[in-house]
C-alpha cells in the first residue's frame, strides 16, 4: 500500500433512516398520510380536549355570551390558519436539513453557513437561541401526556361524578406505564397508531357537525372580524385568553420536527384533508354546545357526546393522549441523540428498539426523568385545567424561536431578500410574542415548571459545550505533530509488538495524548498504529461513501477519520471491520484499544465560572462511557486516565 495520500472506504451500516420518498402518490401516499396522522399530529389532536374548558375557567372572567363565543372561536380557527397552516406548513418545512426537521437540525443548519467576522456575533446569538428552543422541548415533553392523559380521563367525571375520585390515579396508572414500556420500543404498536388517530378524528368530526346542525351560524365565527371585535370589546380579557388560544397550536412544532419520518406532502396532505377540518368541525360544535346550554363549559368535549357514547369516546379519548404522549417522548429520545452527536450533552445510553429503523431508539435516562416529571405534574396539578395554568410557555418559546432561526435560513442559506425575510419575521414573530407575553401571565400559576426545566437543560447544554472547548484546548497543549512522532519512531523508537493499537481521539490532527501516555508507561507500541477520530458533521445522515478516511502514514501508522450525522450513532466495530477493504487488516482478539480518562481538577481562572466547572466535572463523571456508547468491546479496552486542571 502506498503511504501517502487519503482513501475513502463505506463503512456499513446496521440500522438504516429509511427517508420518506420526496413526491409520493397513490397507495405509498396514502400509507404515509395514515402514518403521519398517528405520529405527527398526536399533540394538536387532544387540544379539544381542554382548550375551550381552559378558555372560559372562571379566573379570565369570559361570560359565554354569543359575542364572545364568535369572537374566541374565530380567534381558534385563524390560530389554526395563520400559525399552523400556514407559517409551519407552508413555509417552516421547507427548512428541512436533508430531509430532517425540528429546532436543532434547524440549528444545525445555521452552524453550516461560514463562521465570518460580520456573521459571528449573530451566530453566536442564534445558536443561544436555538439551543433554549431545544430546551424548552423538554419542559412540553413533562407537560403534555399529564395534560393530555388528564383531559382524557376527566370524561369520568361526565359519565358519573361518582368516578372523579378515580380521574388521578387511572391518569397516574395510565402515565406510569406508558413510560415502563418504552424499553420494548414503538415498533410494535406504531402501526396502529395512525388508525387511532383516524377514528379519533373522524370522531371529533361528527360529534361537532351533530352539535352544529343545531346552530348552524356557528360557522360564521371562522370570519376574522370577531376576532377583531372581541379584541376591541375586551382588549385585557382578549390578552389573557390568548393563553388559552394558544393550546390549540401546541403540536405545530411536532409538523416540522416529524418531517424527517414521512416527508413534506404527507404531513400537509393529512393537514388540509382530515386534521384541521376535523379539528374547526369540534371547536364549531363545542362553540354551538355553550350557545343552547352554557353550563357545558364545565366540560364541552364530553358533553357534545349523547350519554351512550360517554364510555367509548372516553376509550379513543384516552388512546389518542396515549398516542399524543408517546410522540413527545419518542421526540425527546429524538432530540437528545442530536444534542449528544453535535456536542451539546454527554453521552448517553441509546438502545435501538428496532433492528429496520434508526429512529426507534430509547434512552433510559431521558425516560426516567421524563417519568418522573410528568408523574409529579399529574400529582401537583390533580386536572388538566391546572395543568393548562402551566401548559403554553415552553410551545410559545419554541415556536417564537423557530420563526427567529427561519429567518436567517432564508437570509443566509436562500438568499432572501431583506423585504421579503423581513415580513415574514415581523408579521409571524408578532403572533408568536403575543401568545408567548399572554402566556408569561401563567408563571405564578405553574408556568414556572417549564421554564425552570428550560433554563436548567440550557445550562447543562452551554455548559457542556464551553466545558468540551476548555478542555480540547488543555489537551492540545499536550499534543505532538503527528510528523514529528512519525520521525521519532524511525530513530530507533519504541519496541515494537505484535498486534493492533485503536487509539481513540476527538482530534482530527496532532498526536493523541493517550497515544504518548501509553509510551510514557508502557514503552511499547503496537505493529499496527490507528489513530481513529469520531467526527460530527452538521448533518442529520452522512452517506456511506463518505463515512470512513483513512491517511496511511508511515511506520505502521494510520490516521482514521469516521463521520457521522447527527441523526446517527456510531460503531467502531463496524469501523474495524470494514477497514479491511482498505488494505488495513485486523483480527478483533489481536486489537486493543487505547481510550484516555481524564480526571478532572476545577481551577479559578479564565474561561468558565469555577461553579460550571464543577458542573461540568460532575456530568463528565457520569457521562456514558465511550465503550459502551462507541460500541466497543469491552473486554479488548484499556483505560490510560490522566490529572488535567482546567
């Protein structure tokens, strides 16, 4: 083999992201569309479900008078128009990162564009940004099964207020063990999870049409002017009902961040076909249910139902937060492998559920903290009208956030015109911090719980990341020219054994320090020399030919250099084992290898707080291991550890 030069070599891959195709129709279209209804659309389906019972609680003082009833339905229905379909459906999934959506792969897609001097400070900031919109994906992940399971279950207290003592426990029951299954994966019951959503829309959809028969001028709320109207009527009320509005956009984000799965043409298909008429059809009928009796407001999902289809829609109800619950937290397991891949969190343990699908995985860590917060909320909070005190704050972040990162995509990557970028910034982003200011009313009332949880996943995001920073620079100042250690092995070096050394670096260049660590101790080197380095690319997918490069140096030495997206998990042994094509042959029970351990040691200095120091000491402590995360075989390691104040 010559010793000069690069190759690249296709590593394989055990689990494939099998994308949705582009334009699909027919049979596959529909298949898509069915599948999307079950996945994408779990967390917009259960709104009717406490959004108008939230919108005339009591505390907002909203008498449910006609006027009112107009003007709060016409405000739902163009929420639903202007936030929904049109900003997430019509524009936000164009920004797609090779076919990926979601907060961070819009990130991701920010992180591509040339890091200049005029674009820096404003990376720096969007960045700040798009990570607090990935945190506060975890404060909505806590909320939404306690909510929605909640609001499900209360249709026992419709059916006989005997049962109201039961709403908490089955709802505790119900949570509890939706999160204990999640080891075994959603491969099994995800199929049925479109047909669920089917028959739940289609349920919500007659029962509104059977109420709006009754009151047929209850259609004439979809005209925006009484919207207008009850602003002008009752401009505080207005503002503080835009809380309430606001949940029935709650699963806009799960469009863009679901777009990956099934493409662009299913998700809106399955919008303008079945989801929004199903959904305006039920806000329409719940609206025309507390114009004849407006007591219904206690409960006006329940009450559309007549008494013998109490239980069964209690059932499908239940199903659908089962289904909405699921979404959010496959969608956390889902976030957390992008934050770890571009360097955002330790590593943590991802189990794939699935031997076809990349994107059945579970984290056991993610799920014991979501458990345990969605857990306490439903015990804290005891109803999903407390719960809605709490439930808009993370949503309205996020969704004020993604039309931000938006902004600069089509500013930068599209090259839109300040004109146009710019309307669509300020006439969305208006929306956006309308319901976000009418939604910060809701923080001494519980909506301190997402944001808490927000600031906190923040903190351990930035402080991960300026922490990984510090201590690559501490590291670099210990490193070697690789070209200077290739010379030193041909002056009579170190002896030399049988056999393969992988030496595992996050350095791309240079000499790893546990490679001159292993020399300091040990005096002995490997026949066979590789330097492998795990990179990250701003990617959701790095295609096989250029997952692997190898750079033969001389002396037995090979610089390796896999790369992964950030939708992806990586296997060294798959590694080793494909190398082989590249002429570099190994036999597994001849190769060691060689991992550095640093102990950590806090310093006053520059660079970081002493406080997120120790923080980020602690997290590294008991961050997964790289054998166990890289796929390596643990009884082929040695661990070479090393002091570093930093």
């Amino acid at each position: 083999m010559s010793t000069t030069g690069t190759m690249t070599v296709e590593a394989p891959v055990q689990l494939q992201r099998h994308h949705a195709p582009s334009n699909p129709t027919g049979k596959r279209l529909a298949l898509l569309t069915l599948t999307a209804l079950g996945v994408v659309y779990g967390d917009i389906c259960t709104s009717p479900l406490y959004a108008m019972k939230e919108a005339f609680k009591p505390e907002y003082g909203l008498a449910p008078s006609q006027t009112n009833i107009f003007g709060l339905l016409s405000l739902i229905v163009w929420a639903l128009i202007l936030v929904v379909s049109v900003k997430y459906v019509a524009f936000i999934l164009r920004a797609d990162n090779n076919g990926e959506g979601g907060v961070l792969a819009l990130l991701a897609l920010i992180l591509q564009q040339p890091d200049d001097g005029s674009w820096r400070m404003r990376r720096i900031f969007l960045v700040m940004l798009g990570l607090f919109g990935g945190a506060f994906l975890y404060g909505d992940g806590v909320i939404t099964p306690a909510i929605s399971v909640l609001g499900a279950v209360e249709g026992l207290e419709i059916i006989s207020p005997q049962f109201a003592t039961y709403v908490v426990p089955l709802a505790f029951i119900i949570i509890a063990t939706l999160f204990y299954f999640q080891y075994h994966g959603t491969a099994r019951v995800g199929g049925m999870f479109g047909w669920i959503m089917l028959a739940w829309f289609l349920s919500i959809a007659m029962l509104g049409v059977r109420s709006v028969v009754s009151h047929p001028e209850i259609i004439g709320a979809a005209n925006p002017w009484y919207a207008i109207s009850f602003f002008l009527a009752h401009p505080g009320r207005s503002f503080v009902v835009l809380g309430a509005v606001v949940l029935v956009v709650t699963g806009g984000e799960a469009l863009y961040a679901d777009m990956g799965h099934f493409g662009k043409r299913p998700i809106r298909v399955a919008w303008f076909a079945l989801v929004l008429p199903a959904l305006v059809l039920n806000y329409f009928g719940q609206g025309a249910l507390v114009l004849r009796n407006p007591a219904a407001v206690e409960n006006p999902f329940y009450l559309l139902a007549p008494e013998w289809a109490l239980f069964p829609l209690l059932v499908i109800a239940t199903l659908a937060a089962i289904v909405a619950s699921q979404a959010l937290i496959s969608g956390a397991f889902s976030l957390t492998q992008q934050a770890v891949q571009l360097g955002y969190t330790p590593r943590v343990t991802i189990i794939h559920t699935s031997k076809q699908e990349a994107g059945q995985i579970y984290i056991p860590e993610v799920n014991v903290a979501l458990a345990l917060g969605t857990l306490l909320r439903v015990a804290g909070f005891r109803s999903s009208t407390a719960l809605g005190a709490a439930y808009g704050v993370a949503v309205t972040g996020t969704m004020s956030i993604t039309t931000v990162l938006f902004y600069a995509v089509a500013r930068r990557q599209w090259h839109w015109s300040a004109l146009k970028a710019g309307a669509f910034l300020a006439f969305f982003l208006i929306i956006d911090l309308g319901f976000f200011a009418s939604n910060i009313l809701k923080i001494p009332h519980g909506g301190w719980v997402p944001l808490v949880i927000a600031v906190l996943v923040f903190t351990l995001m930035t402080t991960w990341k300026r922490g990984r920073i510090l201590l690559r620079i501490k590291l670099l100042d210990r490193t070697l020219p690789i070209a200077s250690f290739v010379e030193s092995l041909s002056h009579g070096g170190p002896v030399r054994v049988p056999g393969t050394a992988i030496f595992m670096t996050s350095e791309s260049e240079g000499t790893p320090v546990v490679l001159l660590h292993h020399l300091k101790h040990n005096k002995v080197l490997h026949e066979k020399v590789i330097l492998l380095s795990i990179l990250s690319r701003q990617v959701p997918e790095v295609p096989s030919a250029e997952r692997i490069t190898v750079e033969p140096l001389q002396q037995g030495l090979y610089r390796v250099k896999a790369q992964y997206g950030f939708m992806e998990t990586p296997n060294v042994e798959d590694i080793r084992a494909r190398l082989g094509e590249a002429g570099i042959k190994t036999r597994r029970m001849d190769t060691t290898y060689y991992l550095g351990r640093e102990d950590l040691i806090c310093a006053n200095g520059v660079g970081m707080s002493r406080w997120r120091k120790k923080l980020f000491a602690v997290m590294a402590r008991n961050s997964r291991s790289a054998t166990q995360y890289f796929g390596i075989p643990a009884n082929r390691v040695v661990e070479l550890g090393t002091q570093i104040e930093f």
